[in-house]
C-alpha cells in the first residue's frame, strides 16, 4: 500500500484523516509540531492513539525545520504528501499575525520543496473557506474570484493556493487545494465554537454570540471530511492540453496540473439553530452573552460541492444535529463532565 506523509497528525483532522487512512492499510508517518496555540495534552492523546496502530510513525518537529522535515521524506520515501498542519484560526490571527506568516508560509514552502525533490504522485494541501473573504455570492464555488481575504490567516492560505499554483506549474507537481468549511467533530479544537459552546453549557457560563445570532455557517462533519480528501487522493489533477478540454466548474488550471475543491457539506446552517442543537444534546440551556460582529469575521459561509461530487461522486451529508449529538457525547466522556 502506499506511503502517505501527512503533516498536523496531532491536529484534528490530520488526527481523523490518519486514522482512515491507516484503516484502509496506508502506511502513514505523521509530522507535527506539537505547538501550544491549544492543549498540547490533547495533541499528545491523539498521537498516542495513533501510534498504537500499525503502519504509523511520527516526527515530532516544525514544518520551518527544513533540514528535519527533509530527512524524514528521504527515509519514509512518501508517494503522495496531504499537507494539513498550519496555523489555524481566524480569530487568533489578529493577536498574533506573525505566526501564520511562520507555519503557513514558510512551513507550507519547505513541504512544497520536499514534495517537489520527491517527485510525489500528488500533493494535496488544506486551503480554507475564509480565502472567499468578502464574496457575497453563495454558495461558494472554486471559480469563483477570490480577492478580498479579511485577515492573515486567510491571506496566507491565499498565498498557499498561489505558491501551489507555481510549483505545480514549474516542477509539473499534481496539486490540490482544500477549502475546507467549519469542520467539526468528535476530538475537536478546543478554539472552535462547538467545543467552547457545550463546555460553557455544562460549567453554566454564558456563551458568547457573535453579530448577535445573524451568523450562518457550513458545518462539516470530520468524518464526512476525511472522507472526502481521502477519495480525492485517487484524483490527481492532470494538466489539460488546452483550455478548451476544462469543463465548466471545473477549478483545473489552464497551465498546471492543479485544482481548488471545496470540501463542505454544501448547506448553510443558522447560528442559533446550531445553539439549540447542542442545547438539546446536552439537555441543558446555554446562557446567551449577544456580542457584535468580530473584527475580520464574515457572517456566512456555504459551499457548493459539485466539484467534489463531480470527482469522487461523493458529498458530505451528516445532519449538524446527529454530529453534534456525537460530539456531546465524545466531549462527556472526555472530560468525564
Ligand atoms: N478545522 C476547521 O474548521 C478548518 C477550516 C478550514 C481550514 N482548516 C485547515 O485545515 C488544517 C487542519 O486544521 P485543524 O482543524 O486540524 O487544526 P489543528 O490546529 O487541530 O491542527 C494543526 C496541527 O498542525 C500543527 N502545527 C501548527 N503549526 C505547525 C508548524 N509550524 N510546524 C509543525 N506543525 C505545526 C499543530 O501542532 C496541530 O497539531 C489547517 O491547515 C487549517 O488551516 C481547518
């Protein structure tokens, strides 16, 4: 079976996407440098979860050590790179700007360069849904312009994207970019709203509401997403011959054996419909503090996932109450709360 490099195997995703992988025989070494933007313990417990299984192996570094994250590549010989680990967050990229520009640009070259010097079958890279920015025309779709990122952390997946492009261009390096919509589940981020949300409910603080409730969002269900980079492995965009062979919707590059795939569940979810499913999951009301809207955020998101569909025949479908129910009961047992 093949050998798989995935960066951010700590993360939540990359946690999620190594275990399916590993569940269809892949071997998978896991690079990921443990960063404490949230509980490190957390990372920990999903690597160790991880390394009990057969076929994983882990490189405990930063994707900014060039020399390391080299050697690894030269000693487990990847055939295809899924490149997750960043630095994520909207909101934390106004405190600390400087980070992003460190895991995501920097870091995003040096697996570029090892992906190139590896001549892998494909590299898929995460992109995310904040590269739409200040689009208002919904649902998103991949060739749509995407001009006006909102804050650095968008702006870096931006560059991501073009830097991608390039490699892909140059070195004739098969390339796909995510863009993935609000993805939750069960081992979550600590930072994101679904976790912060129930474990409020439970200790009985207020949760705070942002643009006071006139918030929609594409929830994604983990599962569903792994799903979907998995199956879009077996895609690697080919370089058409010209222009004309581009279906229409299609995001394949005219140049480059590259595309852009949203991966969403492909419908928008009102924000207070999402508080009353974690509500109802709990069985508890949640306390609610109605904040205005933060700097940098946009007040909806909604995929169009024809794209994906039309390359693996496959769309994300979890209802948001089912995956929340599931994510409660993760979280209690967890926690033991
Ligand atoms: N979760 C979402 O809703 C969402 C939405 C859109 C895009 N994304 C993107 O998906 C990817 C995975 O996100 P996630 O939710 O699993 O985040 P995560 O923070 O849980 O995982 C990222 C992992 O990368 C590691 N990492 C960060 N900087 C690093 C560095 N410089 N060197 C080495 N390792 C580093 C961290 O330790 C972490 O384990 C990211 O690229 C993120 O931008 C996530």
């Amino acid at each position: 079976m093949k050998r798989v490099l995935v960066t951010g195997t700590a993360g939540f995703i990359g946690f999620h996407l190594a275990k399916l992988l590993l569940s269809e025989g892949f071997q998978v070494h896991g690079y990921d440098g443990m960063t404490d933007y949230y509980d490190v313990t957390l990372k920990q417990r999903r690597h160790q979860m991880l390394l009990q299984t057969p076929g994983f192996t882990a490189t405990e570094d930063l994707l900014e050590n060039h020399d390391r994250l080299m050697q690894v590549a030269d000693e487990f010989q990847p055939e295809i790179i899924v490149h997750l680990a960043a630095q994520a967050g909207v909101r934390y990229s106004l405190e600390n700007p400087r980070s992003y520009i460190d895991s995501n640009v920097v870091g995003t070259f040096n697996v570029m360069e090892v992906a190139r010097q590896h001549k892998v079958d494909h590299l898929l890279m995460a992109s995310t849904s904040s590269v739409y920015g200040a689009n208002e025309e919904m649902p998103f779709t991949e060739v749509e312009k995407a001009d006006t990122q909102l804050t650095i952390y968008a702006a870096t997946k931006k560059a991501n994207e073009a830097m991608g492009h390039s490699y892909a261009h140059l070195w004739d390096l098969p390339t796909t970019m995510f863009r993935f919509f609000t993805v939750y589940g069960t081992w979550g981020r600590p930072d994101l709203a679904l976790y912060k949300f129930v474990d409020a409910i439970l200790d009985g603080r207020p949760i705070d509401i942002y643009n006071h409730g006139d918030m929609y969002r594409d929830f994604t269900n983990v599962d569903d997403l792994v799903r979907g980079i998995r199956l879009l492995v077996d895609v690697p965009p080919v370089r058409p011959a010209s222009a004309d062979e581009i279906e229409d919707g299609d995001s394949l590059s005219p140049v480059a054996p590259y595309r852009v795939v949203n991966i969403g569940n492909g419908d928008k979810v009102r924000l207070m419909d999402f508080v009353e499913a974690i509500e109802a999951a709990v069985g508890k009301e949640a306390i609610r503090n109605y904040m205005p809207m933060q700097m940098g955020d946009v007040p909806a998101t909604w995929a169009n996932t024809d794209l994906l569909q039309r390359l693996t025949g496959y769309r994300p479908q979890t209802d948001f109450k089912d995956g929340i129910a599931e994510f409660v009961d993760w979280f209690r047992d967890y926690h033991g709360k």
